[in-house]
C-alpha cells in the first residue's frame, strides 16, 4: 500500500510539471497569522518544498529555521512528553530539540547543550549550524523571504492600516485558505484576466480595467463599473496590488467596504496555499451585516470556481491571444522578474 501511495504522488507531481512547468517564485510570503503562534510555542511548516520550523521566543519574536537539529537530524516541529502533540519546547530565545535537548536561537547558532562538558568547535565559535529564514511579521501575518539564490530582501511587505491589530473601525480578520494544485504565476494571472468573470464566475458583464500598471515589484489594477442595488445604482470599485508575487491587498467600495488579504505561497513549485483574510467596517446593523457576509461568500464561491480551472490547465507559454484579453503580456514580463531556476542551499 505504502508503494501504490507514493507512486501516486509521484505520478500526480509528474503530471503537475507537464501541465506547468515554472521555478517557484522569490519574494516575501505568509506561513501563518500571528494569532496561531503563540509566546513558547513552535510548529512544524513545509513550505518551499522545504521542512521548515516556526517558533516565538519568550520575548515575542517569530523566528523560523530549516526543520532539522544540526545534531543528529531530529525535526524541531514535534514535541515529545509534555509538548506531546505540539511543537518543540521554547526556552528563552531558544528551541529546544527533542531528541538530545540541543538549544538553537532564531539565528540558527546552538546556544547550549545539557549535557556536554566540552563544545564541539562549531558551537564554541558560535557558528550558524541550521540555515535561518528572514522574518517579518505585521498585517497581524507571519511572511517569510524565499529567494533560490538565498539572497537577502530585495524589497518589504508592505504594512495595510486596515490590517493592523488597533484598526479601530474595522473589524477582526474572517479567514479562509485554500491548497491549490497548481503554480501561483497561474493564479496571479487572474488579476489581469477580466473576461473570465463574466463566463467562470457569471458576472453580467465583462468589467474593463480603468488602469493597470507595472513598476519594479509592485503591480496596482483597478476595476470601475456601475452597480445595480436596492438603493439605486451605485459606483463600484475593485483596487487590486501586489507586492512581489506572493502579496496582494484587493479594497472592494460601493456596498460594503471590505479589504482583502489575498496572499499566496507556494508549497512547492506545483502546489500553493491560497490565505484570504477578510476586513470589513464594524457596524451598519444586521441587514450590513448579512450584505458583509454575502460579499465574503461570493468571493470564496469564485475561489471554488478558479479552483477547477487551475486544477486542470495547461500552462501555455504562448497563448493564443484576442483585443479583449487583458493585459496578459504585461503581466507575465513582470512576473518573470521573480522566477529563478535553482534551489536553496546554505
């Protein structure tokens, strides 16, 4: 059974390559929401088509590390005894390993060892022993920096007022995540692709762009159109950016002003985890309350939708384009500035 199981995820990886075949993507991506790590605590990651480890020092610091104890090769996600269940101890500003008890700081350098009376040279020289991953946290997310080439940040998430934890009139995040079979550069396209609206998610119309722009790592579309209501017709605007590949803020105003999160990482070069967190303005009664929610649903019933899509298309490097495409070349010469054949290797 267990050779039927991993002959099928090979053959499903194999298939993903030929349906598209692109390096991952560099740039900052979210692992996790700041409320799921809390103070002590460590857990497990796979991200980058890499075992990775999360924890938050004593003092509040996230920090995150290649999963494997420099040691003797235990993984630091998993706790045993009284941590049974969870991740590694935290002690300090240090995870502890649970096979022998080694302590390593967010920099990867071992910082003790219980029950050694003479340090191995590495140690002694404080020398990074695990590789260490470059951490922001803000937007109440966790991103962390990937690059094939283990370059330092070429540029910063940037901070959404909406997002930050005394937002004041806007309420707690609503979070949804999706695992996608597919590359991100095929969900990012979306952003740029206004036809499909009309015959993937049954819109009335097909909206027209009033500007989409390009500059360095940055990428800002916006959407007008008329909207029909109860209370009359209405502007609507859909505000889309991004920031590398893996961040993107879309502001939705007319009936209900609602800030999307919509960030994607790649779990590995076929695979991506979709996090949507939701804002939205406090108040306006019940009836703005059930219009809030409608919002929200309508876009997770169009992420559904996106999902059978990508699931079962084939990356075409030359696509066969007409005049009421979008601006589908634009975007692939700006996305192509993030893709890197490689892997990392420290």
């Amino acid at each position: 059974m267990m050779n039927k199981t991993n002959d099928t995820i090979a053959r499903s990886h194999t298939r993903q390559a030929q349906r598209v075949n692109l390096p991952m993507p560099f740039g900052w991506f979210q692992v996790l929401y700041s409320h799921e790590l809390t103070v002590g605590t460590s857990l497990p990651l796979f991200y980058f088509d890499r075992e990775l480890v999360i924890f938050r020092t004593e003092s509040g610091l996230a920090k995150v590390l290649d999963a494997h104890c420099a040691h003797m090769g235990a993984h630091l996600g998993y706790g045993i005894r009284d941590n049974a269940g969870g991740g590694s101890r935290v002690v300090g500003e240090s995870i502890v390993c649970p096979f022998h008890g080694w302590q390593f700081n967010g920099e990867g350098e071992c910082t003790g060892i219980p029950y050694a009376k003479n340090l191995p040279p590495r140690v002694a020289r404080c020398e990074k022993l695990i590789p260490s991953w470059h951490v922001r946290e803000l937007n109440q997310c966790i991103y962390v920096w990937y690059h094939p080439e283990n370059i330092e940040p070429l540029f910063e998430p940037p901070a959404i007022p909406e997002a930050a934890s005394d937002n004041g009139d806007w309420g707690e995040l609503k979070i949804q995540q999706w695992d996608i079979d597919t590359h991100m550069q095929e969900i990012g396209e979306n952003a740029v692709d206004a036809a499909h609206f009309c015959f993937v998610h049954g819109t009335p119309e097909i909206p027209e762009p009033t500007c989409s722009e390009f500059d360095g790592f940055l990428r800002h579309g916006l959407f007008e159109s008329e909207m029909v209501t109860p209370k009359g017709t209405i502007q609507g605007r859909i505000e889309n950016s991004s920031t590398g590949p893996g961040l993107s803020v879309v502001r939705f105003s007319g009936i209900c002003d609602t800030v999307l999160m919509a960030n994607i990482t790649p779990i590995d070069a076929h695979h991506s985890r979709a996090h949507y967190a939701f804002i939205q303005r406090d108040g306006g009664g019940k009836t703005m309350g059930r219009v809030a929610q409608a919002i929200v649903d309508d876009i997770c019933q169009q992420m559904e939708e996106d999902k059978i899509i990508w699931a079962h298309k084939v990356y075409l490097e030359k696509p066969l384009l007409c005049d009421g495409d979008g601006p589908f070349a634009k975007f692939r010469r700006w996305y192509g500035q993030f893709l890197i054949a490689g892997s990392r290797d420290d």
